[in-house]
C-alpha cells in the first residue's frame, strides 16, 4: 500500500477524489503548463498530468501520485482551439462567448506514479452549451466562479445552465474521470 498524494490544487479534483481514496496528501505541481502546451488538446492534457505527477513524484517518491489536467477544445478548421483558464474577465466572456451554442470536447489527462509503475490516460466528454445571452455571460463572470476553471465554466456551479447535453463522463468535466481512476487505483492495490 502507498501513501497517496493529488499533484494538483485544485479544490474540485480534491474533492472528487476525496470519494475514492479519504486520506491523502495534497502538493500541487509547479510546472510551466504554456511550455508543455501542443496543438493536440489530448498530448496536452496528459502531458500536463504526467509532469504534475512526476515533479511531485520527486518530492514524495515512495506515495502513488496522482497527478491531473483538464483541457476544453473546440474546433476551429482543422485543429482546435484549446481554452485553459482565462486570465481575466474579458478573456472569460470570450471563452463563454465561443462556447455558447457549439458542442466542444473536455480532455482530462490523468498519471499515476508509483514505485511499482506509471499509468497514464485520458478521458474524454462532449459537452453543448445552449446559445447563450451576453447578459447572462456578463452575470455569471462577474460572479468570479469561471476564472479558475478551464473553459471558464465548471459543471458544479450556476454554469450547469448553460449545458443542453453531456456525452460522457460527468465527473470529467468536473475534473476527475472517476470511472477510469477507479479502474486504474485498483490496479496499485489500492482499492478493494
């Protein structure tokens, strides 16, 4: 058994897998994400998660790390647009904006370290947003909820509105594909 450890700060991921694993470390990873970013949403995203994980790994090197990143694509000609946080309310109503109305795709990239082995994957959701008001764009960034979330938008606040359907997993788009994490604890033994 390991010592678990979420190379990340982010409350949600926390919070999700708080769920599966009730003890365990958080150190969040501090990692150049501009540096590791690639034209293919799916390579950045586990790149992201894999580099979190390894650069804690080097601090807890006995623990299973986890480590995890979520990246939101949408389509534009034949690549993607990738939407990290954004950096400021404008930026904020220009991801929301781009959104509204189009169906877009969130990539989680999660890696578990471990001394017995490394996993890596990513899960992905389809998401369509409803065409959205700019007034409502307005209220809810002014709310400061979408400003540490990829895509300006979280399932788990008053963004849920702006949702006509999810194609996949839920708990992706949160943060954490509980799913396939739990597939791929068991396999450290951590789980019954």
């Amino acid at each position: 058994m390991y010592a678990v450890v979420l190379a990340s700060g982010s409350p949600r991921r926390e919070e999700l897998l708080r769920k599966l694993v009730p003890n365990f470390e958080v150190v969040p990873a501090e990692i150049d994400e501009d540096a590791l970013t690639d034209p293919d949403p799916w390579i950045t995203a586990q790149r992201l998660a894999r580099e979190k994980a390894l650069a804690v790994r080097e601090v807890r090197p006995d623990c299973l790390v986890i480590g995890g990143d979520t990246v939101v694509a949408l389509a534009e000609g034949d690549g993607w647009r990738q939407l990290s946080k954004p950096v400021d309310r404008d930026d904020a109503v220009r991801m929301l904006s781009a959104l509204s109305g189009r169906t877009h795709k969130v990539v989680t990239g999660v890696c578990l370290v471990a001394p017995s082995g490394m996993s890596a994957f990513t899960e992905t959701t389809e998401v369509t947003f409803r065409k959205l008001g700019k007034e409502e764009i307005a209220a809810y960034v002014a709310t400061g909820a979408p400003m540490d979330k990829a895509g300006a938008y979280g399932l788990q606040d008053a963004s849920q509105d702006f949702v006509a359907q999810v194609a996949g997993s839920v708990t992706n788009v949160i943060g954490l594909p509980m799913e396939k994490l739990k597939e791929e604890i068991r396999r450290f033994k951590l789980l019954e």
